[in-house]
C-alpha cells in the first residue's frame, strides 16, 4: 500500500496540489504582509527620491513653478503624495503617469491643447530638418561654383542698368570737356 | 547738351523698365527662413489667443461627464443629458479657503431645492488628491454630487483662472450666470430662482 502512495505518479499529482496551494494563499499573503494592503509602506523613500520626482513636476495650480520649490500647502500635500505613492511601490514614471491622469499635461510641462502640443513638437522637429535641408543646399552650391570653369571678369559680371547708366553719363560728360 | 537731362531720365527709365522685366526672385534660403518665422508667430499667436480665453458668461455651456465620488452614491454625470434642469457647477479644492467658506452656503442651498427635481447642485473637484477632497466633503456634510476633475478636462473647458468659481447653466442648456469668487446662499438662491423663472 504505502508502495502505492509513493509511486511516481501520485508524487507528480502530489506537487501539483502543493503548487496550487502556493498560488492561491501563500503568494497573496506575503504579497499582504509586505505591505500595502493595510496601507502600511512596503519600502523607505527618501526627501532626495521625493524631490527628485518633484523636480520633473509642476505646481498644478501656480505658474511654472516646480513642484520641488513650491512653497504653497497644497504643494506641501502634493509632495506627500509623490512620497505615498513611492511608499506603495510605484515607480517614478507611473507615479507621474499619475500626476498627469489627475492634474492634467500642465504637471509636465506640455501644452494642454492638443494643437499646441503637436506645434511643441513639430515646430522644433521641422526646424531642424528644414535647416539641414538649408545646409545641404549651400553646400551643394558652393560646390557646383567650385567646380565650374572661371570666367571672364567681365563675363562674370554683367551689366546692370547703373553701370550703362554710369557709363554713359561718363561719356557724355567728357565729350563736354 | 540741352537734352541731356532727358535722355538721362530715359536711361534712367529703361533701367527701371529693366529692373520690372526681370523681377528679383526670393532666394530658398529666405523663403525657408519666413515660412519658420511664420510657424513660430502662428505657434505664438495661438498661445495668446489660448492665454486669453476666459469663462463663458453666455451661449452654450460645455458639455462634460464628471465621474461622482463613490461616497456620494458613484456613477456619472453628463451635462447635456440635464437639458430642462438649472444646473449649478461649482469648482473647489480642499486646499482652497474660501471654497472653505462658501461650501455650507452650497449645501444649504442643495437642501433647500433638492426636493423640486429641477435643480441640481454639482461640485467639480480642481487639482486635489482624493483623500483630502473626500475628507473636506465629510467635514461639511456635503451630499450633493462631487466628483474629481480628472485631467482638468472641465475646468479647462470652461476657462477657470482660479478656485471657487461656480456656473449657473440655464434649462436651455446655456450658461445663465457666472460668479466669479465665493457665493451667499441668499445670492445663489435668488440667481438659481431667476434662472428658473426663465
């Protein structure tokens, strides 16, 4: 009988039964008794992580001014919740993520109107890329000139209106003389 | 000699002549130069306008879906699915004195027109943290709907610059008055009458 019990099958099923056992009851609890399921901070922060994360936000209410220096108390609360939110784990990008899905894009620093935040964007973008085109065309034509055969002084430089106009004025003032 | 002075006005002529005929053309370089200066005062000039816009003391109010607090009963609220009711939208943090002190003038009001069906009392949550906004509605036993300004979606539609700042929509969907600082049951009471008798 006890033969039976230990044969490999029933150790196979055995092990299952202790998996299943882990997943539904032992993982939750340790995940409990770390902490915030009763609230309590599963990790230390420190005022550097705090103002470090502050330093990339924006007071939702004043004007531009970092979330880090503002001296206000509802900036003083907003603090306290960036240390809350790292108390309970989160990481500084969803810890923002959160600050931009309750206060808006204005916590970052982007324009709110959607018009305005693709101008942000594309206006720079096609500045940069406009201005290389700018380069490369300069440098293309300097060198073609400088690359084409010399010419002629004179051919190099036509006439304009003044020059006739000149010339001609000369001639006539010394056929005055 | 004495056409002299002519035929220099008519080479001075035929050189402008020639200076139309073959007109100066913009170089790349400066076309791509003002299409970036006009980008950039177009971006400038869109900003202003945006800086400028204020709220709306007329025409139609914008519409809006305020997610109400669970602990004032859940659920959603649409402006424009309260056509035929006067309305009041009122903006406030905790973190706001005189939201402070006009929030019982508000309750009082709620209570004194709740039962009419016709009016309905709406607080828009500005830039709080959740905790301290549910702890402010305790503190002054508010139970009309409040819910959070998520993204600042709805005080940017209607232009807020500041805390308190409340609406009074008309029942034809328009806003009927805009208060701009805190307000007295007495004043609230007699707009919202006004607004009703419309």
């Amino acid at each position: 009988m006890r033969a039976d019990l230990i044969q490999p099958r029933n150790l196979w099923w055995g092990i299952r039964w202790l998996v299943l056992v882990a997943v539904l009851f032992v993982l939750p609890l340790s995940v409990y008794a770390q902490g915030g399921g009763d609230g309590q901070p599963i990790r230390e922060v420190t005022d550097d992580e705090v103002n470090d994360i502050s330093s990339r936000l924006y007071c939702p209410v004043c004007e531009n001014v970092p979330l880090d220096v503002c001296g206000t108390a509802a900036c003083a609360r907003w603090r306290a919740q960036v240390r809350t939110l790292l108390e309970q784990g989160k990481s500084e990008d969803e810890v923002i993520d959160y600050f931009v899905t309750q206060f808006g894009q204005r916590v970052v620093g982007t324009p709110q109107d959607p018009l305005l935040n693709f101008l942000a964007w594309a206006v720079p973008a096609g500045a940069v890329i406009v201005g290389a085109g700018v380069v490369a065309y300069a440098l293309q034509r300097w060198r073609e000139r400088a690359t084409s055969p010399a010419l002629p002084e004179a051919a190099a430089e036509p006439q304009t209106p003044d020059d006739a106009y000149r010339a001609r004025l000369e001639r006539e003032l010394r056929e005055e003389k | 000699m004495t056409n002299t002075g002519t035929d220099v006005e008519a080479g001075d002529r035929q050189g402008a002549e020639t200076a139309q005929a073959a007109p100066r053309r913009l170089s790349p370089l400066a076309i791509v130069i003002m299409v970036i200066v006009l980008a950039l005062l177009g971006v400038l000039g869109l900003q202003l306008i945006e800086a400028n816009r204020s709220q709306p003391t007329g025409g139609p109010a914008p519409d809006f879906t305020l997610q109400i607090f669970d602990a004032l009963g859940g659920g959603t609220f649409t402006l424009s699915e309260n056509r035929g009711k006067v309305i009041v939208i009122n903006f406030w943090a905790s973190w706001c004195a005189p939201c402070r002190d006009e929030a019982p003038a508000l309750q009082q009001v709620w209570e004194a027109y709740r039962a009419r069906g016709d009016v309905v009392l709406l607080g828009v949550d500005y830039v709080d943290n959740t905790q301290d906004a549910l702890a402010y509605i305790a503190e002054f036993g508010i139970t009309y709907p409040n819910g959070p300004d998520l993204g600042t979606r709805i005080s940017d539609a209607y232009h807020i610059q500041g805390v308190p700042e409340t609406f009074v929509i008309g029942k034809d969907g328009n806003v009927f008055q805009f208060i701009y600082a805190g307000v007295t049951a007495r004043d609230l009471a007699a707009i919202i009458d006004r607004a009703l008798a419309q």
